[in-house]
C-alpha cells in the first residue's frame, strides 16, 4: 500500500454509521453543533455513487480518525481534543472538495437542524 495511505487504513476501520451517529451527538453537546458540520458533509459526500473508491476510502480514514477517541491529541483534553479532529476532517473535505454539491450541503445541514431542533 502506497505510504501516503497507510492512516486511511489504520482509521477507516473504526468508520461506521451508527459509530459516526454517536460521535456526532457527543460532539456536538461540547463542541456545539455548527463544529459537526464537516463531518456530516463527509458522510454525505461518502453515500453518493459518484465518488471514487479512492476518495471514500479518504473519507472513512479522516471519519474513522473523528470517531476514534484516542488519536494524537485525546478527545478528552478540553479545546485541543477535537482540534485534531476538526483538522482532518478539514484536510478530507479540501481533498474531496469537488465531489460536495449544493444538495449535499443542504443534507448536511438538514440533519443538523433536526438533531440540534435549529430553526
């Protein structure tokens, strides 16, 4: 496997949609909701049929990271723990960039709005 690869296959393991589901809601009553938003647009960037096989395997590695509560900097070290995170969610969604359309978006932010009753 190409080295640059080798954290995808190391994280993408701990990726699933209920793992993501519970990460998301935890997360979110720290972090706040608007912080959430990265990693939903990843999920809904991952389900589309247009994807490449190579992207989405970015995609569980930067959200199978996310899920995973010990990483370089431990989720539960308060205000740095999810800025490792936040930054590989970052990193996947520049690298995936031209996959996202605007209905992804409004996926994204649909969800949130009825998990966090934003009106």
């Amino acid at each position: 496997m190409d080295e640059k690869y080798k954290g995808i296959e190391k994280y993408g393991k701990y990726y699933s949609d209920s793992s993501l589901k519970q990460k998301v809601l935890k997360v979110a009553k720290k972090a706040g909701s608007r912080a959430i938003n990265p990693a939903l647009l990843l999920y809904y960037v991952l389900k589309s049929k247009k994807v490449s096989f190579a992207d989405k395997a970015k995609i569980c590695g930067a959200l199978g990271y996310f899920i995973l509560p010990l990483d370089i900097i431990p989720d539960f070290i308060p205000l740095a723990g999810y800025g490792d995170d936040l930054a590989t969610l970052a990193w996947a969604i520049h690298t995936v960039y031209e996959n996202v359309t605007p209905e992804m978006k409004e996926q994204a932010q649909k969800q949130l709005d009825e998990w966090f009753d934003n009106k």
